[in-house]
C-alpha cells in the first residue's frame, strides 16, 4: 500500500512541476482536457459535522494548487444537496476541467459526477467514496482500519479502567455516507467478539443523520435516560463524542465513562487532555490533500497514473483506482505527536486551562 502511495505522489509532483511550466493547448492523450486551460473544483460537504473541511482541507488543497500553479475553486456545500448540484453546475459551466467532491450522499454525488463525465470532466471521490459513481480515483484513508481502531481504543480505555461487563453505546455516523459504514465495520469487528464472550454487554445503537452534533446529544441522552448503566461510548468522531460528553458532564460522568472520537480536532484533542474523552483518530489531510491534488494536476494534463491499489464499489460492482492511507491512535501519551506533526498549533490547543494540560502531555 505504501509504495503505491509514494509512487502516486512522486508522479504527482513530477505532474505538477510539468504543468506549472507548460505552454500551448494541445489536447490530451486521453482525449480530454487541455494543459492550458487546467482548472480544479473542489466541493467540499460542511463546516459543522467536522472542523477539519475548512481548517484542514480547504488549507492543504489550496496550498497544494497554488504551489503548482493550477487555477482551482474550492466551495463548500455547507450539507445542503441542493447548493451541491449548484455548485457543481456552476463549476463546469465555468470550465473546470476536474472536479472533487466530498459527497452528502451517493445519490447525489453519483448525479454530479455523471453529469461532471458527460461534459468531459475528470473526477475524484475525495474522503467519501460515490456508491455507483464513475469517479477516476478515491483518495481516503483505511476508514475501516479507523475503526478498527476506535474499537480497540475502547476496549483498552475500558481495561484500563478495570470495567466489569461494561454496557456499550455506538453512536454512528450518518446513515448516508459510507464512511461511516466502513468506520462501523471496522468497531463492530472487534466489539462484537467482546459481545459474543460476554466481556461487554452491547447498549443502544444508532446513527446520526447528518453527523449533525445537536441531534447526536438528542439521541444520546435518550440512550442515557434509556439505560443509565451505559459504560462506554463508540462516537464515531470527535464532534458526535463531544455531543455525548456534554451529556455526561450533565449527568456529572463525564471521565468516568470512555468516549472515543476521530479527526483529531482541537476540541477532541483537549476532551483527551481533560480526560473527558478516551481517544481519536489521526487523519492526516496534508497528506490526503496532497494525494488527491497531485491525481487532479495528472487528470488535468490528461494523465490517468496508476495508483497501486483499487477499492470495490459494492453498488457499482466496479474496482476504483484508490489511494487509501494509514490513520492513527491518539491517546493523552500521544495528543503531542498530533501538534510535532502541524496539523494543530500549541497556541490553538494550549488555551487557558489546557496549558497546564498540554505541559503535563510533554506538548512543548
């Protein structure tokens, strides 16, 4: 998996440095789009659900995209389906030669993509892949690894904590992005074998629409009331966990009951720190972004590389060249590897009563 990754992104820079110097406007190889005219758009899905889309990824496409000199757009669809299909109109009227997109969901994810590939558009699925879609590339991360891992981080918060058939909440994603399918494979993959042996005794199970985090603390106080006893909580990432954790600091459970996360967000971050929350997951999007870039900058020069891998679209039966990449646990003993990588500042996570925190993590 590692050497089709490193093979992408040296093609891509390689891509990159080409079509910052190049001239005229001759066609393709492929048939496609022209050199000369190269345009990325980028649409991405919120600024609710997760902060990552617009502290992140907006950040690391841009500067990706100006590095090489490549025009680009990049919107935000801000969970509205409708705003969507407008944006990716106005995108390809506007001559963008590939789009990317982070769908809402596949149904209309699958609508702009076909539209985008009627129009001689070039396509990627970025962090979500369009169940039935016809994009060129996906570029992710191992999303069930991602919950492979908060599975295990659960079971290690719960041992650490010596809990006795503790009773367990998950609270997943939304229904209508198969992430959150993945991420729920992948915890339910090593939860369940604790459920069988009867380690863990399995509580209320429900998705968010929407990941929407207002309507996540809803559901989850309703679980709590339903069963007061519940020891544990599956959150599929830091927003839903931090729904939750509100919840608990009501009922004053908040660090007695293990909550997990994903997306490493300062929020999350400082939950661990407080010990409030039991884990996240490291994603790190400089190198998604920059993945996912470089496949645009080679689509836009008419170059389709090969990636090294493929997923299986289970609705489309059709194997999409991916570039899948490896996440990453974070406990309070780690929350420092998170800020040595960049992806958040000591200034931003360090604040007011966290710095005696972030002193006591070794965060320096």
């Amino acid at each position: 998996m590692r050497k089709g990754i490193l093979r992408v992104l040296a093609v891509g820079m390689a891509a990159s440095v080409a079509l910052a110097g190049c001239g005229g406007g001759s066609k393709s190889k492929t048939g496609g789009t022209t050199a000369k005219k190269a345009k990325v758009g980028v649409i991405l899905p919120d600024s609710k659900s997760s902060a990552r889309w617009e502290t992140a990824d907006r950040k690391y496409l841009t500067d990706a995209f100006k590095a090489a000199g490549v025009d680009y757009d990049i919107q935000n669809a801000q969970n509205d389906k409708n705003a969507f299909q407008t944006i990716a109109d106005q995108m390809i009227t506007n001559g963008v030669t590939v789009l990317m997109i982070v769908n809402l969901d596949s149904g209309t994810g699958k609508a702009v993509l076909d539209k985008a590939k009627a129009q001689g558009v070039a396509t990627i699925d970025y962090d979500r892949l369009t169940l039935g879609g016809s994009a060129s590339y996906y570029v992710s991360f191992d999303n069930t690894k991602v919950g492979q891992l908060q599975g295990q981080g659960l079971v290690k918060c719960l041992t650490d904590m010596k809990a006795s058939k503790p009773l367990i909440a998950e609270l997943n994603g939304s229904p209508t992005d198969n992430n959150a399918t993945l991420f729920k494979n992948g915890y339910d993959s090593v939860l369940k074998p604790k459920y069988d042996a009867g380690d863990f005794v399995k509580g209320p199970d429900q998705s968010v629409p929407e990941w929407d985090n207002a309507q996540a603390a809803t559901i989850f106080e309703q679980m709590l009331t339903s069963k007061p006893t519940i020891a544990g909580v599956l959150a599929a990432n830091d927003g839903l966990g931090n729904a939750a954790i509100t919840v608990l600091k009501k009922f004053k459970l908040n660090g007695k009951v293990p909550v997990t996360g994903q997306d490493a967000t300062v929020q999350g971050l400082q939950n661990i720190l407080a010990g409030d929350q039991c884990m996240t997951v490291y994603k790190a999007i400089k190198l998604e972004a920059n993945a996912a870039s470089d496949l645009a900058i080679s689509l836009a020069k008419g170059d389709k590389k090969d990636t090294g891998q493929t997923v299986k679209d289970p609705t489309g039966g059709r194997d999409v060249p991916a570039v899948l990449l490896d996440p990453k646990a974070i406990y309070k003993d780690n929350v420092k590897d998170v800020v040595a990588d960049g992806f958040v500042t000591k200034a931003e996570l360090c604040t007011g009563d966290f710095a005696a925190k972030c002193t006591e993590a070794g965060i320096s």
